[in-house]
C-alpha cells in the first residue's frame, strides 16, 4: 500500500498507509479523544465523512461539535433522519429536498393531507428515537442511470426529475446515503452515526411550492432544529421567545411608531413617533457626512428606460423595477413596450448624471454624493416582512467618484464612519468579501482589476473577513458587514462595492495631471442600509427601549394631582425650547396609572411632579428599566437630558 503524507492544521505531518479511513487517522494519530468529538473532516478544505479513505497527500482539518459547521452537518444528517420517518408513518409521502437553514433544517414533502401539529409532535418523538439508535450513515457512488431507476423504483417523482437534470448537466454518478433501510442521494457528508446528532425539535410546518415556482405541485415544508444539547437546544428556544416579544411587527404599531394598509403593500405609514426616529437618523447621518467631506443631492423619482439600458438594470434587474406605461403610447402595443420609464430601485445611474453633467479634474476627487431618496423595488407579496422587505424605502446612499490610488484610504475612512455609527448602538460587526457572481456585466480583466483592489482595501482596515464567493453585485465586488444583536442574530447592514463598469457605461471622465483623460472608479456604500431595516434591527436590539438620543419621546411629565398641571406644562414648554422631545400627562388617571403608561411606551424618563418638585422648581425623574432617580433641580435633569440626548455620532 502506498504511503501518504497528511498536513495538520498546525503544520505537523503524518505518513500513513494510503486507504486508511478519516476517523481511523483521527484515533490512531491524533488522539481518541478527539475521534470521539468528530463530525466530519475537511480535505484540502474540502468536507469529507469520517469513512472516507485517505488516498493521496492532503491537509486536513477535523470538524467537530464546536464549529458551525459541524452543527450544520449534523442538522442535515437530522433532516435525513426525520424524512425517514415521516414516509414510516405517512407511507405513500414523496420526499424533496432537505437543506440546512440559519437555524436549522427543513425538508420538503409531496402528501394530499396536510401535517398537523398531532402530527409533528408524533414525527418529532419518532425522529428523536430515530437517532437515539445509532443508525450508521453510509455513503456509496452511484451511476446516474442506477439512480434514476431506484428513484423511479420508489415512486419518488420529485427525486428522479431532480437526478434527471443533474444528469442533463453532465454528472455521471450521483452519491447516496443510507441509514437504516432509508436512502437519499446527497453530496453530504453526514454525522457517522445518528447519535452524533443530538437532540431535534421540530418548529412548523408550511407550503411551498416545487422548486419556488408558483403553478408547480404545492409542497409540505417541515421546519425543524438540532443541537447537539437538550440545554443548547432549550437556550435557543427561550432565544425564540424573546425574539417574539422583540419582533418589530408586534412593537412598531404597539409603540406607535409605525404600520402597513393594504392599499400600500410593502410601504411604511410612518406616525409620528416613527417619524421622529426617521427623522433623528437622518440627521445624523447627514450631520455626519457633510461634515466629512460629502455633497447632499437629490434625484428625480422616474426615469426613461434609457438611463436603465444604460446602466444594465434594464436588462439585468427589470423584474425588481416597477415599470410605468409611457401614457402617449400606442394602445394596441405588447404592454412591455408601452412601458418606457421607471421609478428608481436605486440611486447610483442618476448621481452618474449628475457626475457628467460638469468637466471633472483630479483635485476635485474624490467627489462624494450623498442622498436619502425613496427607491422602490417590486419585490413578490409572497416575500414582504414588515419593515425587513418593503417595496418602497429609504436609504443613506452615497457614490463616492475617485481614482485608482484613492481606494484604499477612502475604503478606510468608510470604515471609520461605519465603526461610530454601530458603536453607538452597541452593534458589533464582522466583514464579508464577495467576489464577481455568475451573471455578471464586464470583462474577467476588468473583474480581476476590481476584486484585486478591494481586497487590498480591505486587508489594509486590519479587519478579519470572510470569503464569499460568486455573492458580488452584478457590476461589481463587494464589502459587506454583518451585526450581531443583543439576541446575538446576525443582520447584513453596510455595503461597499466598487464599480469599474459604470465609468464605462456611462463615459464618466476627469482630467489628470498629465492633462490627460482618465476614467474614475466608483464606490457605492450605504451604512445603514435601509432606514426601514434599520430601525426594525434597532426596534428588536433595544426591545423598543430606544436610549435617550434616539427615543420619540425622551420624558413624559405626570403630575400628582390637578394643582400641579400649570408646572408641569410650565416646565414641558421650557424642556421643548431647549429642544427636547417631551410630553405632559395631564390625565385625570391615578399616579401609579400614569407611570404605568410611560412605561409601557418605554420611554426613557418618567418625571414626577407634586408638591415637593413644585416647592423644589425640579423633578422626580424614573429612568425606564433603572428605577427611580430621585428629586433633581431642573438644571440638573436639562444636563442629564443634554448628555443623553445628544448626538453619539454626527458632525
């Protein structure tokens, strides 16, 4: 038997008869223990089961039940396992597919009755009897002819039409994996054995199409979760919890701040407690980047086609546009050609106008548009999720026009406004680089140009990232940075791309030192994405207890009794001056009641005004969540209020 050589992590190497199995590597030269914790392992970066043979010079990594990817192998390896049992007690029910999710699996069924909640509860406990039998998961090759016939031989519909266009593509053998009596082809790979698996839970069960295709058979989706611990397990469903009691459809309209009609789908009404937190992050967005070196412009809201053909959107992204018929048009034409303009889904082709509309040199650059202008996109019903998925938003939009050797600094100072905007919401970020995807505009030269700077961009913040590949804008690569809330989910919020093709596209020029023309670079970035997403992160960081600068209303004043109304308005007007969001409850509800109600609003102070704050010339402040503050002159409350309410990031 030949020998191979096997490359450790930590640079060791170990030269073993070729053939051996992973998990025997793993026990024999590395340690037993570690052989226990196994899931899986990774050649040359490549994910392996444990029963594969080393059969040539690699490097491999063991995965375990620490790493993310182990939990998601075994959480597939639960799908598989669940599957199984569902066409036990359901027979006659075709399987689909069954992939892993963020925070778990689902699997896709073909059954006339629909699943009730009896029903998962029965498939849940058989699942987890299932696993707890130590099932071997086995992984064999198949030739793609063989599969279509076992598949066929099953009456699984869904599966042979699935290995039939994976055979059209050119594969040859498929490979499957058994468990006990049940087979599945799959690229895998799987946990050993099934207790490997842990513990299931199933969530829910809901419709969805074959293949996301409305007109094709209409499936049973079955959600579920695995973790490897009944206690991780019971740790992620009271993080469920919570994030139902967080979730900003049930606060936004509960706190007043904002709500949908059905003559608007997908478009926010913003009242006016809503409005306030709009308005506030505007500001100081705006404050911020003026001040930074940005020009504020605006844009109209409905373009011509032809901006679109040019930009490539009206080829590449038409089925997002809301289209508009050109009302003198010919009637008795196709309606796609009575549709002849657009309202903008984004804002960079008409800032590319505003770039052209005057000579540009090479002191100007780099030339930084600003804007907050309404974009809409036609995004399906089946998709819009409270303020997360809307069709009609707003966001803190730039397009920064510089030169090749600006890049990486003004990536930096990017980087920089980013860190005070989510330091001061206590959202820490993590970066992600995503390369040129499949359907793309330009040239691999001009890709290669773009990827190789941003990269350089990137590596030079110091930050540590993440390779996304084929995940980049269509025109371009990208920088984007995902949040981690106080419920530790994860939220994509700014982007940086960098754009070669639109200076081509829409002739953008500046003139160089050498008197030369050259055409500049383009970077579009956002910071926070969309107000509208945005705040609806916000809502649930915070649980609607927004801090002080951000709050509609930073203080309600509740007076004890009637005498005391004409002091606290007196003092509500002097707080407003002073700029200050503050209401006054003069209600002819009880003390308790009235504190009650500000604290149901969650707003950040609830002052008390009798006959001591009267006497006093102050107020009884109680800060939400925190308890009671005791008696302050109102000077002092103005300066906590001062401190509080100020701006954490701005000019």
């Amino acid at each position: 038997m030949n020998q191979v050589t096997v490359t450790l992590p930590d640079g060791t190497l170990k030269t073993v008869s070729g053939g051996m199995s992973v998990g025997d590597f793993i026990a024999t030269q590395i340690g037993v223990g570690l052989a226990k914790a196994a899931i899986a392992a990774k050649f040359d970066g490549e994910l392996v089961d444990l029963s594969r043979a080393i059969d040539r010079d690699l490097s491999l990594e063991v995965v375990t039940q620490k790493t993310r990817e182990g939990l998601d192998i075994a959480r597939h390896s639960a799908a598989h396992v669940m599957a199984s049992v569902v066409q036990k007690l359901f027979p006659g029910t075709q399987v689909t597919i069954g992939p892993t999710i963020d925070d778990g699996f689902y699997y896709d069924f073909f059954r006339a009755e629909p699943f009730t909640p009896e029903d998962l509860e029965r498939i849940e406990k058989a699942t987890n009897e299932e696993i707890a039998k130590a099932l071997t998961f086995e992984r064999s090759e198949i030739d793609a002819a063989e599969a279509i016939a076992l598949f066929k031989g099953k009456g699984e519909s869904f599966k042979v039409e699935i290995v039939e266009d994976i055979a059209a593509k050119g594969a040859k053998t498929l490979t499957l994996y058994r468990h006990g009596d049940w087979v599945d082809f799959c690229r895998g790979p799987h946990v050993p054995s099934s207790d490997k698996i842990g513990v299931v839970k199933l969530m829910s069960v809901a419709g969805a199409y074959w293949r996301g295709k409305p007109g094709n058979p209409m499936l049973q989706r079955i959600y579920g979760t695995a973790f490897f611990t009944k206690k991780e397990l019971d740790a992620h469903l009271t993080r469920l919890e919570e994030a139902k009691k967080r979730d900003h459809r049930r606060l936004g309209p509960q706190l007043g701040l904002f709500t949908f009609h059905e003559y608007a789908p997908g478009a926010a009404f913003w009242l006016p407690k809503g409005s306030v937190l709009v308005h506030t992050l505007q500001e100081a967005m705006r404050s911020m980047v003026l001040a930074n070196g940005y020009q504020e412009v605006h844009t109209p809201l409905l373009f011509n086609k032809k901006l679109w053909e040019t930009s490539g959107h009206w080829g590449k992204y038409r089925d997002n546009m809301f289209l508009v018929v050109d009302g003198e048009s010919d009637p008795s034409l196709p309606l796609e050609d009575r549709c002849t303009q657009s309202l903008k889904p984004m804002n960079c082709p008409s800032h590319h106008l505003i770039y052209r509309m005057a000579k540009r040199s090479y002191r100007e650059l780099p030339v930084r548009y600003f804007t907050s202008d309404v974009l809409h996109r036609n995004e399906a019903s089946g998709t819009l999720s409270g303020l997360t998925r809307v069709r009609q938003f707003q966001q803190d939009d730039a397009h920064i026009y510089l030169s090749q050797d600006q890049i990486t600094e003004e990536v930096g100072a990017i980087f920089e406004l980013m860190k005070r905007v989510y330091g001061s919401v206590g959202l820490p970020f993590a970066a992600k680089f995503s390369t040129r995807p499949e359907m793309r505009l330009g040239s691999d030269d001009l890709w290669d140009r773009a990827e190789g700077s941003l990269k350089e961009a990137l590596e030079a913040t110091k930050l540590d990232w993440s390779l996304c590949e084929g995940d980049g804008a269509f025109y371009g690569p990208k920088i984007d940075f995902d949040v981690t809330d106080s419920l530790g989910r994860k939220w994509q919020l700014c982007t940086i791309q960098l754009d070669y093709l639109a200076p081509e596209r829409f002739d953008l020029n500046y003139t160089g030192s050498d008197n030369g023309e050259h055409r500049p670079v383009v970077i579009h970035r956002a910071i926070y994405g969309s107000f509208e997403r945005f705040i609806a992160i916000l809502l649930e960081h915070f649980a609607g207890a927004f801090p002080t600068w951000l709050a509609p209303v930073q203080a309600r004043l509740v007076t004890v009794a009637e005498r005391h109304v004409p002091y606290a308005e007196e003092v509500g007007a002097k707080l407003r001056k002073l700029g200050f969001r503050v209401e006054v409850d003069t209600s002819n509800d009880k003390l308790g009641a009235k504190i009650r109600g500000a604290q149901l609003l969650k707003i950040p102070f609830t002052c008390v005004i009798g006959d001591a704050e009267v006497e006093g010339g102050g107020v009884s402040p109680r800060r939400f969540g925190c308890g009671d503050l005791k008696f302050m002159p109102l000077d002092k409350f103005v300066e906590l209020l001062s401190t509080e309410g100020a701006l954490p990031f701005g000019a």
